[in-house]
C-alpha cells in the first residue's frame, strides 16, 4: 500500500514537472519569437495645428512587436477624449487606423502589442472625440496632432 501511495506520489509529480516545463516552454518560444530581431526606436514631437509641439511619441519595434509611449500638456475640450492611432499610410498602405486607445488625463498613453508586421506603420495621428462616441473609426476632421514614423517603419 504504501509503494502504491509513492507511485502515485511519483507519479503526480512527474505530470506536474512536465506541465510546467511545457508551459514554461510555450511561454519562452513565444517571447523568443515576440523578441526576435534587432529593436529599433525613435522619438518624435506630435506636430498640431501651426506647427505647435503638441507631445512627443516614443516608438518602438523589432518588427514583431511595437511598443509606442506618448506624452502631452494638452488636455481635451470638456465631454471630449484625445484618442491615439497608429495609420499604415494610405497613399502606399491600406490606410487602416488602428486606435490605441485614449491618452489618459495625466496626458499619456503606453501601447505594447505583438503583431505581424509592426514596420506597416508610417504615423501616428491623435484625434479629438466625443467621450461618448460609439463609432470605432477616427475623427479625422478633429485631428490635433501627428508625427511621421521614419523607417524601419512604412515597410
């Protein structure tokens, strides 16, 4: 009885260990992957109205991931948020805007995301929204600031 108990004991151990070694395993393939390459970063003013330095943005990527931290003094108009958008370029690219989200009232915004190809990007373009909007597509025609990501991005 007791040689069976240590065999289970045993046993339960051995299928632990090997759970944890997968996903300790799964998990460090997918931060190689995610971490594979040479990381490139660039820092830029957001550019608004006249040439006004309206923040700065702070970009990140080794191609497979992109990190973009932005800063700003401005804050929006009441019942309004500023919201932050990457834009693949839509004179050579799609054209799509993808929303990071909304610029915090401390003025920043932190973005980390794991993509296909995080080089497609070529601006980063902040827009002034209603804080109550439901439409999940930018405010073009409120657009306050911009900066042009320079290569590796645009590829």
């Amino acid at each position: 009885m007791i040689g069976m108990q240590n065999n289970t004991i045993i046993a339960t151990f051995v299928i632990i260990a090997a759970a944890l070694s997968l996903v300790g395993t799964s998990s460090f393939a997918a931060d190689a992957y995610a971490q594979s390459g040479r990381t490139q970063c660039q820092t830029g003013a957001l550019i608004g109205y006249g040439g006004t330095i309206f923040g700065v943005a702070n970009v990140c990527t080794n191609g497979y991931t992109i990190n973009v931290d932005l800063a700003t003094n401005y804050q929006p108009k009441e019942g309004w948020v500023f919201n932050a958008w990457l834009v693949d370029d839509s004179y050579q690219g799609s054209g799509y805007p993808l929303v990071m989200g909304k610029i915090l009232d401390s003025g920043t915004l932190s973005f980390d995301e794991i993509q296909t190809n995080a080089r497609t990007w070529t601006d980063i373009v902040v827009t002034q929204q209603p804080a109550n909007s439901l439409s999940p597509l930018p405010s073009w025609s409120n657009s306050v600031a911009q900066t042009w990501l320079i290569p590796p991005f645009g590829q």
